[in-house]
C-alpha cells in the first residue's frame, strides 16, 4: 500500500488558511445547514461501506464484522450530533433581564451565548479507523458546533483515511459549503502534527493516542504565543473490582465475559480491561483460573501495525521481567498474531511499582490479589486516573460499596456496575475523559452529546441590541 | 503594619492534608449543609464590616464608599452561590434510560453527575480585598460545588486577610464543619504559591492576578506529574470601539463616563478600559479633546502598594518613550498618587508593536484613531484575547455593526453595547473570561454562576444500583 506523504509546510498552512476563511459563516450557519452536513456525511459513510470496509480491514487487520459495527456507529453518531443541533443544543442561551437599582442587585441585560471556537485540528486514532478517525466522533462534534475542522489523518490507515478524506470532501462541496469546513493533513512525522497544532489559526486541538504522543503535543498546545484548549484522550488501565458477591452468583461466566473483553479487537480498546482486582479467597483464585484458561484458549486477530504490536511485547516483557509479577499466561512461540497475557501480583507490589500502572496497549491483564477493602480503595487510588472503572458486585447499599464507588469516582470518568467497559454508547449522559492520564481534560468528554461543549465558547452580551439578540433566536 | 510571613512547607502540607480529610465528606454533603455555611459567611461579614472596612482601607487605599460597596457585593455573592445550591446547580443529573438491542442504538442505563473536583487552591488578588480575596467568587464557588479551599492570601492585604480567614474558620466551625472545609496560607515568596500548586492534594487551582504570575503558576500545575486544570484571570487591555453613531449623538456625556471608567478604583480593575478606538475625524477629535481635559482633572486615589505603582509608570514611561505615541496627558510632578495618562497611536503602528498589546495596571488609556472598519477590526484582531470588549453606537442593524459585532466575540469573554466594562454583575448569564491572555480557560467563567462549573467533574454511572441513585436525588 502507499504510505501517507508527509504534508508540507505550506500544505498544513494552507488547509488551516481554507478552514478560518470557512470559519466565520460556517460558524453562524443555522441548524439544518450543520445538520445536513452530517446526516450527507453519515449517508454517503453507509453508501460506500462495500469499498470502505475491505479498505479498512486490509490497513486494519480489525475483520469485516467488527468494521461494518463501527461503521454503523460512526454513521449513527453523525446522526445523534445532527439530532442534537436540530434541537438546538449548539445554541442554548441564558439571558438575564436587566433589574434596576444599585449593584450588586441592579444589573445590565446579560445573554449568555456560545460561540463556535474556529478552525479544530483533530488527530485520529489508529485503533478505529472509523468511529476515532476522519468521521469521527470528534470531527461529528466539531461539525455540530459549527467549527471547520482540519484532520491530521494517522498514518496507520493511510488508502482508508484518504478516502474517507475525499468522501467528506464531497460531501461538503455537495452541501454547497465551503472546502475549508473540512481540510486533512497526512504523514507519520512529528513535525506535521506539531506544526498543525503551531499553527495561529487553529484554535482547540482533539487528540485520541498514545499517553507519550498526547503529553507532548498538549504541550505543545500549551507552548504556542496563544495557548489554546487540548483536549487529549490517552492512556488507560480501567480496573475491574470483582467483588465476592459477584464471584460467588456469577465467576464462570464473568470469566468468560472478561476474556472477551480483554481480547477483543485484540486488546486495542482504550477501555481494554487492564488491572483485575480479586480476593485472595478460594472464589477469587476459582475466577482467576477460570479467566486463564479461557484467555490461553482465545486466539485474538493480529494487531493494527507492526508499532503497536513491538510496544505490546516490549509492555507484556517488562512485566514478566518485574521481580513481584507472575505470569499466569504466556504463549510459548509469539507468531503473527499476539496471544493474550495474564500476570497476577499482590497490592502491595501494585501499590508500589509505578510501573505497572501504565497501559499495556494489547490483549494482556494484570490479576492484583487483595485481602481487604482498604487494599481495595488503596489499589484503585494508585492508579490516580482512568477512564472507566468496573465494580462487579456492589449491588447492596452497604458501607464497603460507599467506599468502592467513592474510590471508582475519585479516579474514573465512567463507574460500571455491570458488564464490561469495552463499548462506549453514544448518549448525552456518557463521560469518555477521567483524570489523568486518561485525559488531558477530565471536565470534558470526547464521546458523547456533551463533546459538544469542547468547542462552544460562552460569551455574555450586554446591553445588546434587538437585531443581535434577535439572530441568537431570541424575542 | 504587620507583614504576612511565609508559610512553611509544613504549613502548607498541613492546610492541604486538612482540606484532602474533609473533601469526601464535604463533596458529599447537602444542599441545605453547603447552603447555610454560604449564608453564614455572608451573614458575618456584614456583621463584622465595621472592623473589617478600616483594615481594608488602611492596606488598600480604596477608601470606605468603594470598600462598603464591594464587601455588598460579596456577601451578595456569596449569597447568591448559596441559592444556587439550594436550587440544585451542583447536582445535575443527565439520565439516559437503557434501549434493548444491539449497540450503536442500544444501550446500558447511563447517569450522569457531577462530582466536586476536591481540594482547590485559591489565588486572592490585591486589586479587590473583598470580592476577589478570601471570601471572593472563588472561594464561594468552590464551597458551593463542595469542594475544601485553601487560600493563598495576598500580601497587600495582610491584616485583612488574616481577620477574614479567621472570621471564616469561625463560621465553619459554628456550622459543625471539619475545619479543613476553609483553610488559609500566606507569604510573599513564590514558594509559597508554587508549594501549594505543586501538592498532590490539590485538585484546582483559582488564580487572579498578573499575567506574569498566572502564566508561571499555570505551567506549574501543568508540570505536575498529576496535571491539574488551572483557572486563570490575567491581564487584559479591554477595547473599547467608540464609533461616530454615539459620539455624535452622546459625544461629552461618553467622555466623562469613560474618565470615570479609566480612573475608577486608580484604573486598578482588571476590566479597566485600556484601549479606546476612534474614527479619526472631528467628532472622534472632539470626543478624545473631552476625554483628555476629564482625565487631566481627575484626581485617583494613591494605588493599592508601590509595587503597583512602580509597575504603572513603567508600563506609562514604556508608552510615553515608544516613537508611535504621543502622550495627550501627563502630570506634571506626580506625587503619592498617580495621575491619569492619556496616549495616542494610529493603527499602524498598534497593530505592529506587540508592547502597545499589553496591559499597563493604572489609570491610563491609549487611543487608537482609524480611518476606516478594516482598521478598526483589525485593531481588535490585534488585541487576540479580553475578558471584554465595549461598542458604542453599533445599535444599527447594519452590515458593518455585524463585522464589528464579530471581531469583537472572536477575542472577548464579554461584548458590551452601552455603559462601561467596569462593573461585573453576579448573574447566571455573566462571562468573565476570554481567550489568552484574558483568561488561561476561556470556556470557564471566574464570575457568575457558571464558575460553578469549574470545581465540578462530570461523571457517568452506567447501571447503577438503585441506592447510588437514589443518593444522587433520582427515584
């Protein structure tokens, strides 16, 4: 296949040039403007799944099942942000009528408006060449919120990437908008990406990747003359707390769930489970054997690119190198695909080995054997931040389930009660973003309705004038 | 007077791990609990304000009509954060139901809420003893999201300081509240400041002050292994557009209310008009004649401390030696207060010397004359970032009242169509904020309401048991 080109300076200059032209009347541009802008794009999605899904899967490894689902998702989340800009959600409006009188109480009119940002440069992920790639979440939000974007397309999809490039291009021009409302940029170098972010007229930055890759171009971000917003979905190790109660009603099958969900898209889930916190009881150790002997039988697909799968070996050694980690699953001859890992240590050992809260980006879980509620909580506190955490088990409204939601809470963005954390649904009420490292912005999220908020700034009008207040939409 | 001595590293660990012991509890508590504190804390400043003015007034030279005026506006304040919380702000629920079926449309129960972000360190400013120290809008904000505070006070107001901390640490401990809940640290070295950012126990940090100060800070609480969001109000030179419309129609009036804005508290506000952009033609040269002679007369108050002083001339001398500038007021022998300056630049010159951008503390405005609108959005492109931005006479539904309109949100938190930008009302609706170097967060208010916001990370539950729900205020 032919690699992505490294775009040039002047080639990152100019899709940035074509967006902030595009970005004053498209971020005023009324609802069913925005609006059918996505629904063409998640039409024409559909339209070409049959050449877009076997583009994907060639670059991708990832199957066509698994790849026509996601295609599906992306197409149904382009359609939710319609949705939720025909309703108005871009545009709400708080306004306080003047009250007379002497401050503090006696007031100006103030209306509270949101305004799109400008020009977004949005990274994508190689672990989802649709749903977190160029019509992806973070493009669809963008879109919504009336801000043109500029895509830097990863390098790991490169023949899929410019095609969906070309087809959103399209699109746009069949809309009757502006070519700079979507702009991309390619390559594998480093300068692209931070010349994308450098550049003046870009004005928040979107990121799914690497913890390394997010850290520095959030400094990056931060760096410029003019800072600007860096919203970063990195690394995560998303604990599963498997209670007793749980074990005892359910470990076989809770057994075999986990193995799906480690394994699944072979381990290249941002929510891929990582830590599996048990008892050190008899259910706890029955689980544990039962979760590895169906993780020794699972045979994942091969992985995205021969990067991502060198850093899950290179993750996998170092901790069957550590001196308090046993390895539980190991294959005995790695061929072209990975096969599932599984390493169990104790909560002291976990507590104090930084090391083994980074992310094992791959089909591998760490077993941390607890005796009591407090190694519980201090378990879940040293991993500092996550984007979700599973309690299974903490059904019953007793004191020792208050204290694993406040511990889940304190570091997580999402707390299950059941099922897996692979899967993220697309509603108003999800939150992808926890403390970091999962998120370089934790108030924000990047799936979900409420990613909209990223790129709406608010602004107060004052006193302002009827025909102002009238293009807001108000009387 | 009796200088604030420097926290020591004990101290300031000892305020955070007191803070970090009652943010579970606090995080959780009731309205009626966080409520009642607020009131509370209002309710005992206006009790105690006939000590409190005359120590503001002896280390602010504020004088007491302006001090009366601002401690109203506090309790006002945090009265007005207290019925937030009484009508539910912080404890906003997203419930998204589950939808049977095969995901992207089907779906887990999703909950989402918002959980107080913990300990928050807050940065009192020099310039507002009352609103934006102690007991200011971040202080109440973060108590009423429910999160402990520690406060940094400032050293030009040290025995202030010291009798409101007091005066609060009483109020929480008559209101049955561990005494973590509101605690204090204070100095001048940067240590101190830079000791509390850098404490693991801090989750946020509130700052008001210097864009000097708050950029180094802010990359501080970048810089943490454990980044934490950074809440900055810096500098900002708040344009104001004066066009011919008003200047014809109000011409004198504008002029000795602007005087009055520039001058008002030593033109030591962060919302100080610095910026003032005329048409070069009779009536804009009438208006900045008026202007001058109403600065001339005005007589300000001596300023908070001889660093701000200092600061000042150096920022008029950098204006009066700068070979663009004319200087249109000066005072003859300046004395133990300054007196008002007054300089003139045309656009050319503005828009190409990065020094006329920043903002000089004091009672001084540069006015700015345009022949054209090119110019004068190019003037305010120039500007980059405000918490505000004022224009008089664009009450017109006219073409170039748009243009102007739009230059105007794309660099202020704030667009005002009458009155001046000193003066920042309490309301839902308020934004005070804009882009860098206004703000380090533009998306987040530092007064209004919607400072709430800040100190509340969202959070999704995803099929939660009944009880947690019911805990949040769902059936």
């Amino acid at each position: 296949m032919t690699p992505l080109t490294d775009s040039t300076p002047e080639q990152i200059d100019s899709a940035v040039r074509a967006a902030q032209a595009a970005a004053a009347d498209f971020g005023r541009s009324a609802a069913a403007t925005r609006s059918a802008l996505l629904r063409a794009l998640a039409d024409a999605l559909e339209a070409e799944r049959a050449s877009l899904v076997p583009l994907a899967d060639a670059e991708s490894h990832l199957g066509p099942v698994r790849l026509h689902g996601e295609l599906d998702r992306t197409a149904f989340q382009l359609r939710g942000f319609a949705d939720q800009v025909d309703a108005g959600a871009p545009f709400t409006i708080v306004d306080d009528a003047a009250v007379p009188g002497a401050p503090p109480a006696g007031r100006p009119r103030l209306t509270r408006v949101r305004i799109p940002v400008g020009p977004v440069a949005m990274f994508a992920a190689s672990n989802f060449p649709f749903a977190f790639s160029v019509l992806g979440g973070d493009t669809a939000s963008a879109l919504a919120a009336g801000c043109p974007v500029v895509v830097k397309c990863h390098p790991g999809h490169p023949q899929l990437s410019r095609a969906t490039v070309a087809l959103a291009q399209r699109v746009v021009a069949q809309q009757g908008l502006p070519a700079g409302v979507f702009g991309a940029v390619e390559g594998a170098a480093v300068a692209v990406g931070v010349g994308l972010v450098q550049h003046p007229g870009i004005a928040a930055v979107a990121f799914t990747g690497s913890l390394r890759g997010g850290a520095a171009l959030a400094r990056v971000a931060q760096d410029r003359p003019q800072p600007i917003p860096f919203y970063g979905e990195l690394g995560s190790i998303n604990p599963i707390v498997a209670l007793p109660a749980a074990l005892q009603a359910n470990g076989p099958a809770l057994a075999a769930t986990l193995a799906g969900s480690i394994t699944l898209g072979c381990g290249q889930f941002c929510t891929s489970p990582g830590v599996i916190v048990v008892r050190d009881d008899a259910a706890g150790q029955a689980f544990v054997r039962q979760l590895a002997e169906a993780l020794a039988a699972a045979t994942p697909h091969p992985m995205l690119h021969d990067g991502i799968r060198a850093g899950f070996e290179a993750g996998a050694a170092r901790l069957t190198a550590h001196p308090g980690v046993t390895t539980l699953v190991a294959p005995d001859s790695p061929d072209g695909a990975p096969r599932a890992r599984l390493f169990t240590t104790d909560a002291a050992t976990f507590i104090a080995s930084h090391a083994l809260h980074d992310e094992v980006f791959g089909p591998s879980a760490l077993v941390v054997t607890v005796r009591t509620l407090t190694e519980t909580v201090a378990v879940l506190d040293a991993v500092q931040g996550s984007l979700t955490v599973t309690l299974w088990g903490a059904e019953a409204d007793a004191p020792e389930n208050h204290a694993l939601v406040r511990a889940a809470e304190r570091i997580a963005g999402r707390v299950l009660f059941a099922g897996v954390p692979t899967g993220v649904a697309v509603t108003a009420a999800q939150q992808h973003g926890g403390p970091w490292p999962s998120s370089t912005a934790p108030f924000t999220t990047s799936v979900g309705y409420a990613a909209l908020d990223r790129f709406l700034r608010p602004l107060a009008l004052q006193d302002a004038p009827e025909w102002l207040v009238a293009a807001r939409g108000l009387a």
